[in-house]
C-alpha cells in the first residue's frame, strides 16, 4: 500500500483596510481628527456586510489616528463583540508606502491571516507594490485582502486580491 504525503500550504493573508470617512469639522490636529457620522455608517455597515470574511482573520493592527482608530474598534466590536484581537501600532500612521511595506515585510509570521487599518496613499500603494494585478484606489472603508502562496511575511509577492467596496 502506497502512503501519500498531504502537504498543507499555509498561505499569508494581508486585508489593508482605509479608515473610515474622517470630519473636518473640528480645527484638530490631522492625528486627532474624528469620524464623521457618514464614516461611522459606513464601517458599521462594511464590517456587518462583512462578518463572515473578518472573523477568519487573527488580529487586527491599527493605526493610532483617532480615525483609524476608531474605524477598528467598530469594525472588531461588531466582528468578535471585544476588543481582544485588537493591537494598536505606531507605525502604520504614516503615508509613505515604504515604511508600511517595510512593517508588513516584518510581521510576526505566528499570523497567517492580518487585517491593517491605516491611511491613504500608503495602502493602496502598497497593495498594488504587493499585488500581481493593479488593484482599484482605496477610497473611505474600502478594503483589499491579498493572499500570497509564500508562508513568511519577509517574502510575499505577487499576491491575488479580494476588493471590497463600501457601495
């Protein structure tokens, strides 16, 4: 009798999803500034639409902009009803590509499945850096999964994309 070997191929899985809509209603600090009630609909409504997908991810990384922010904790509340997958992150508030691609090409390779939550045109730049296909422009809520065939972060490339629109 012939033994075959089963070979699981554990594939890294990157979601980069922009913040919500932000306010410009306050005379704040860019760091500081809000969501706008259209913003909070909206990733309330992404998320729930969602659900499905976010709950196979392990954990969530996001920016400390308040509107990066708190686009994650509505979108983690409404997908796991806490907050324990949640890690806030310095370095994803930053719109230079090169230094969000150099973060991603050092997460810790115990996640296989990561969702990022952050800013424009970094992410968008990146996933199209990352992506074997031009992606779409992330507008406001909008997310992007790419899943890459490598199974250590330092080397994926060339990954197949999900776009998910909020409309």
């Amino acid at each position: 009798m012939e033994i075959k070997q089963i070979v699981t191929v554990i594939m890294k899985k990157l979601v980069f999803l922009r913040h919500a809509k932000s306010s410009w209603e306050y005379n704040v600090e860019d760091y500081d500034r809000p969501l706008s009630v259209k913003g909070i609909k909206d990733i309330n409504k992404v998320s729930l639409k969602n659900i499905n997908t976010f709950k196979k991810f392990q954990i969530f990384l996001t920016s400390p902009a308040n509107r990066a922010l708190h686009t994650s904790t509505i979108l983690t509340r409404n997908v796991f009803k806490n907050y324990q997958n949640l890690r806030v992150i310095h370095e994803l508030y930053s719109f230079n590509y090169k230094s969000i691609l150099d973060y991603v090409f050092k997460l810790d390779n115990q996640f296989s499945n990561i969702v990022l939550i952050g800013h424009n045109p970094a992410f968008s730049i990146v996933a199209e850096h990352l992506s074997e296909k031009k992606p779409p422009e992330l507008k406001t809520s909008d997310w992007i999964m790419l899943e890459f065939k490598q199974n250590d972060w330092s080397k994926i490339n060339l990954g197949s994309y999900t776009y998910e629109s909020k409309k």
